[in-house]
C-alpha cells in the first residue's frame, strides 16, 4: 500500500490535560523535543484556556518559551475563543488550531455556548488569524457521537464543516471526542466531509480508544483519505468536560499498524517506544499502549532502524 499520512503528536496537550499529576514545564519541553526527535513534524504543544479549568496547561506560554526553534517541527496551541489566539499568537505559536462542537450540551460545558455559536466564534478568530498569517485548523468535537446527547447528525457534521471551511482554514479535522465511533462510520462520514470541502482543503481524524475500537477506526480514516491522524505517546489523555473520555490512539500502536501495512510516517517507531517508557516514568503509572509491552515486530524493526 502506497500512501502518506501525517501523525501528528498531541500527547503533550491532549495527552497531559486530564492527567491528575501535572508534569512539571522542564518535562513538558523534554517530551517535545523527544517528539521531534522521533520524527514528529507536527505537535500539539499546549491549550491557551483558563488555566483554573484546565491546571495542566497553565504554563503554556512558559513551554512555548523553552522550545528549540529550528524548523524541525510545527508547534499547535489549542484556542477555543479570540482571547486564547492573542496569548497563543504572543507565545509564537505556529498554527492555531481551534475547537467547535458538534452538539450543544456538550458546547455549553465546553465552552459555553451552543453549538453554532462555536462556529460563529471560529469564522471571527479563524479570519483574524489567516489574515495575520497562521495556519490554521480547526475541529469538530464530538463528530461521533456526544457523552450528554447521544447520536449526532452526520448532515450536521457535514453542515457544520461546510461553514468552518467558509474562512479558509488549512484543515478541517473530526474528533471522536469520547471514542464511540466504528470504522464504517469514520469511512462514511471522513468521505462526506472531504467531498463537502473545497478542493485542495486537508482533512484530520482526531480518534479516541475509549472502547477500543481507535486503530480499527484509525485504518478506516486512512483508506477514507484522510491526511492527517492524531495521536499520543503512550495513549495517554482524553477529555476533562467529557465522562469517562480516556484515551488518545497510542503512538506507538498506531505507528506498528501504519508501518506493517506499508504507510509513510517519517517517524521512528523505537524513538517513541522509548519517550513512551520516559513518559509513564514521569506520570508515575501504567500507560494504556500495548506495544511497549509486546515489543516491534522484526520486520518493522528492520524498516524503523
């Protein structure tokens, strides 16, 4: 299979966000480099939220502030309103990736408005931000399924992308906010959202492993099209303002599959074993990702030397 796909590496903000412990700022920018390091071109590095909601992020601007600035990799603070593109614009963030809800019970706890409220709020910052010249992205939470509502809409999903993409944005990005979704589902609905978008707009699967279904549902992305695939040293993290939504795809497992099954990464799957193993040190617990545990495979040790 030859095909290309971007993994991009949220541990350090997805992943850390709802862990009790808070790593301190000198291991956050540690985990960083160790992500670039392994070939991570892209990462999500921080959240500019309120940091009395969200504690582990408070240092956002410190950790941005420690970071190497070589080119090697693009960093992605998490804004959710303009007052967050402004702390994440001063920090020098290189993309700005912005977080709309698809239901509105999940909107309100999230960020305190209805649903097409957040996308309202996304299209004022989203043409502040192009015209200042970030890249930008943003992603539909809770594309699958909400933790409060229930099934939602694919014609809304599919609507709601169609007016995120109004502004322009780089990408637009799915998440399986609470990892409810099934791989014929992703397929569809990946599909319908690429189909909707203007042409030449990049698509991103945000999945989580809640119910154990996220590589099946991470494969189904993949031969749907889909550009980009997010996912967590070590399968660490998951939603704080949704019930039991643990667990981001593992790297490493996500990285074994791609690898066994011919799909370009650019990522050294022994690197990640290694930050995953530094990782569960310093969060001082089991982390949920199987493949430190069973070990690569031969063949694809081969290919990742």
């Amino acid at each position: 299979m030859k095909k290309k796909v971007t993994l991009v590496e949220v541990g350090p903000r997805d992943g850390l966000q709802s862990e009790p412990k808070i790593m301190p700022t000198e291991e956050k920018v540690e985990f960083i480099k160790r992500a670039i390091d392994a070939g991570a071109t892209r990462i999500e590095v921080a959240s500019f939220v309120n940091p009395k909601r969200v504690p582990q992020m408070a240092d956002a601007e410190a950790v941005l502030g420690q970071l190497p600035r070589d080119g090697r990799a693009s960093y992605i603070g998490l804004i959710l309103n303009m007052k967050g593109f402004e702390r994440a614009r001063d920090a020098k963030c290189d993309e700005m990736g912005y977080a709309v809800v698809a239901s509105d019970t999940f909107a309100m706890k999230n960020q305190g408005m209805s649903s097409a409220e957040t996308v309202k709020a996304w299209q004022d910052v989203g043409r502040v931000a192009k015209s200042e010249g970030f890249k930008t992205s943003v992603t539909i939470g809770a594309s699958f399924g909400c933790p409060f509502e229930g099934e939602v809409s694919p014609d809304h999903v599919v609507d709601m992308a169609k007016r995120c993409a109004e502004v322009n944005p780089d990408e637009v990005a799915l998440a399986d906010t609470i990892g409810c979704a099934d791989p014929v589902r992703v397929s569809e609905l990946v599909s319908r959202v690429k189909a909707a978008l203007p042409a030449g707009m990049k698509m991103r699967v945000h999945l989580h492993n809640t119910r154990n279904t996220g590589l099946a549902n991470a494969y189904a992305a993949v031969m749907a099209g889909a550009d980009f695939l997010d996912a967590s040293t070590g399968g660490i993290g998951g939603c704080p303002f949704a019930p039991r939504a643990t667990g981001n795809i593992p790297l490493e497992d996500l990285l074994y599959m791609l690898n066994r099954m011919g799909v370009e990464t650019g990522m050294d799957i022994n690197k990640v074993i290694a930050t995953a193993e530094w990782v569960e040190a310093r969060l001082g617990k089991p982390i949920p990702a199987m493949l430190g545990r069973a070990g690569v495979f031969p063949d694809v040790a081969k290919r990742a030397a």
